[in-house]
C-alpha cells in the first residue's frame, strides 16, 4: 500500500506539473515579435502637398476599384492585427467609425480609405492613426544654394527625384495598381528616394547647415511616426503600415532596428 500511495503521489505531482507548465506561456511566445509591413503608396487623393506630386486618376471607377480589391485581398493574408495610417490619432478614430457607419462623406479616394479602412474592416483589425505633422525647411535650403553657388546641388538632386516622379506617373497612366506598389516597395526604390535627403548636407557650410536642418527634421518627423507605431503596439501583432512611399526608407530602417520587431516585406504579399 505504502508502494502504490508513493507511486500515486509521484504520478498526481508530475500531472500537475504537467498542467501548470501548459498553462504557462512558453519562452517562444513570451517573446513573439511584432511583425510590421511597410506598404509605401501614392496619394490616390492628389492633395498637392508634396513637394514633387503625382497625378493619380480616379480610384472610384470600377477598373480601379477591381485592382484595390484585389490588393486589399491579397493585403489580408498577413492577417493584421492592426492598420496603422497616415493620419492624426483622433482624425483616424473618427474617420473610421463614420466608414463602419456608412456615413463617412469625405475622404473617399484617400488611400487610408481605399487600402487601411478596407482591410481593416475585412480582417477584424483596429485602426490607428500615427502621422506627426512638422516643418520642412526647404525655402532655407533654397535660399542658401541660390546665396552662395549651391544651386546646382539642388537642381540636381530634384532632376533625379522627378525622373523617379516620372515613372510612378508612367506606371499610373499605364499599368494596375497592384504593379505600381510593387514597384514602389522595392527596397531599392525607398532607398533611392531618400538619397534627396542625404544630398542635402552638400548645402551649408560651418554653423550655417540648411540641408542638415532640412535632413534632421525629415528624420524627426519620421521617428515621431515610429514612435506613435511602438508605442500602440503589443507582442504578438501583426501591422500594416500604410504611408506616402516618401516615408517608406526612414520606417523600413526604424523597424528593421527595433528589438522585438520583425521586418515583413509589402512584396511577398501583394498580388502580381
């Protein structure tokens, strides 16, 4: 008796410890990253407030509402948990509980509408809001170059962002949507986009630096983003960011840095 009570007692602990080992989490879990997908787009809206803009034609009609559809179906096989946009916090909260509503009146070619509200809505995943809003001193950059013979720095590296401005217009004119934001998610395309911004610290000389001023507060803006990103997520989710391909370098960088977050690539998702 005394035998089979140890053996009973033995088997009852290890069942029990069994138990509480599977409730707990596991070290794998524990330390599940985020995944973030930077998806880089145009302004399907033309708002006019870059400084090289694109000429997007209507998003509404029915050829391009099939082509968003199809990204938005692809888009959806991340499965996210969250859609982080390029707008305000509050201006994103409000503007997405008038979608689910269907009294959203504005806003109806943004592709915060057309790409985040839709995927949102199609996989259960919350909306968030992150752009920071912040100046871009360009007209002292400008007035520098024009001042002391730096003029053709400047001429130069705006040539070489309107040849790229160029294509995406080509591709606009000509091709699908789902074309286009592959060609735009290229890595190499965000990091020739953000060589204008390198270029910049050509301009300036001892304490005055324009370019480095314009340089540093592109790179503010940018890591603002970022930080509103982190600082809204949990382990576990799974974002999709999606912004104005001018932003796609700086956001690519900061996550790729990030301990606990893991890079996912916009172009093993999107549709060919």
């Amino acid at each position: 008796m005394s035998t089979s009570s140890g053996v009973d007692r033995m088997y009852l602990r290890s069942s029990l410890l069994a138990i509480l080992l599977a409730t707990l989490p596991t070290a794998t879990q524990a330390q599940e990253p985020v995944a973030v997908m930077i998806v880089g787009v145009y302004h399907m809206d033309n708002p006019g407030k870059d400084l090289h803009d694109l000429r997007a034609d209507d998003v509404l009609t029915p050829k391009r509402q099939a082509e968003i559809a199809a990204t938005v179906d692809a888009l959806a096989r991340f499965r996210p948990t969250q859609v982080d946009l390029e707008w305000s916090a509050a201006g994103a909260a409000k503007s997405y509980d008038r979608y689910l509503k269907g009294t959203l009146d504005r806003y109806q070619r943004d592709e915060s509408v057309q790409l985040g509200f839709r995927l949102a809505k199609r996989t259960g995943a919350s909306v968030v809001g992150i752009d920071e809003m912040m100046d871009f001193p360009y007209e002292a950059v400008e007035a520098y170059a024009k001042a002391h013979g730096e003029t053709p720095i400047l001429d130069a590296a705006n040539a070489a962002i309107q040849t790229e401005v160029n294509e995406e217009q080509h591709l606009i004119d000509t091709d699908t949507i789902p074309h286009l934001l592959r060609w735009m998610n290229d890595p190499a395309f965000a990091s020739r986009d953000n060589d204008f911004y390198t270029t910049m610290l050509h301009i300036g000389s001892g304490t005055e630096q324009p370019g480095a001023n314009l340089l540093g507060a592109w790179n503010l803006r940018n890591f603002h983003i970022c930080a509103n990103l982190v600082q809204h997520a949990k382990p576990g989710d799974r974002i999709v960011v999606i912004y104005g391909a001018g932003h796609e370098f700086l956001l690519r960088r900061c996550i790729s840095e990030m301990p606990g977050y893991k890079l996912v690539e916009a172009n093993d998702y999107l549709p060919q």
